[in-house]
C-alpha cells in the first residue's frame, strides 16, 4: 500500500499541468529529495542542503534514479545515489540542481514572486511549453518538431495569443486569461 501510494504521488507531480516550484530552507534528504527533482524550478536559500540518503539504509530512491540524472548529468547523479553525501546550496547551484540559492529571507517571498508572475503568464502557452520540454526528452528531432507544430496550432488561436501581441503594441501587461 505504502509504495502504491507514493507512486500516485510521483504520478500526480509529473502529471502538473501548472509550474511546479520548490523553495527548500534546510534538508532536502530523501523522499524529500526525491520530491524537489520532480519540480520543474527549485530555490533554495542558502542554509538548504540536499543528499539521497537511500544508500545509506540499503534502498533505492523512489524515483531519482529517473529524475536526478536529467537534472544533474549521470556522473553526477551516479556519485549522489552512490555516497548518499550532502551537499550544500551552491554546489547545489553549480551543479544544476537548483535554479537559484537565495539568502534565507528572501527564499520564499522569491519564490512566492516566482509563482505569481507564472500565474499570471499565459497559462496555455506554459503548460504547452511544460509537456514539449518534458515528452521531448524521449522524442527525436522530428517528433519534437511535430509535437512544436501541433502545440503551435493550438495556441495560435486563442484568446492569450492575440491578448499577448496587442498588450505590446499598446505598451501595456498583457492581461491573460487562459483561453
């Protein structure tokens, strides 16, 4: 039952439509890691730390074997799952793990800005950028190409994508709204 469940949170997470951020101030040390390598943006203040910690009790992570080599590179994500060593925010950084290492106050009104500008983005047009970035890590060059070609079909005409062109002419923020 227990492993069911945390494959039906793992599934849910992938399946996010909408920007998933994670904003990490202390440990991210396994199943917690696990969670912050399905976001797709990661902040971390600069008090956070990050490790696998599986091999350490004789257990494989959840799904980071999957996730930490896309982040990271697998000679990296290899020496991680390996060692189970903790590694400090800016190495974090330097290696791709996370996007940003902040100072701990401004972590989370950072990542609450962060959130609220993709809010107000055009929603269709991320969540079409989301699934070619993610489906195109298994496509070859003309599948992507055809996945660009079909997701531009689509949001070409929609509402978000006049409101987008005619905001600039007016020199104004495009106010969107998701159709």
């Amino acid at each position: 039952q227990g492993v069911a469940d945390l494959w039906e949170i793992v599934r849910a997470a992938v399946g996010l439509e909408k920007p998933y951020i994670a904003a990490v101030n202390g440990a991210a040390v396994g199943g917690g890691f696990d969670m912050i390598t399905l976001c797709d943006l990661r902040l971390a203040s600069d008090k956070a730390r990050f490790g696998t910690g599986f091999v350490r009790m004789g257990e494989v992570p959840a799904i980071g074997c999957y996730t930490l080599p896309r982040l990271v590179g697998v000679p990296r994500a290899l020496n991680l799952l390996w060692t189970g060593r903790l590694v400090k925010a800016q190495e974090a950084l330097d290696m791709g793990l996370v996007n940003q290492v902040l100072p701990e106050d401004e972590l989370l009104p950072t990542a609450r800005r962060l959130a609220l500008e993709l809010a107000r983005g055009p929603g269709l047009a991320l969540r079409h950028m989301k699934r070619l970035v993610y489906d195109g890590l298994g496509m070859d060059l003309q599948q992507a190409l055809q996945a660009h070609m079909e997701a531009t079909r689509t949001i070409s005409t929609t509402e978000d994508a006049y409101e987008g062109p005619r905001a600039w002419i007016e020199k104004r923020e495009p106010f969107f709204r998701g159709r």
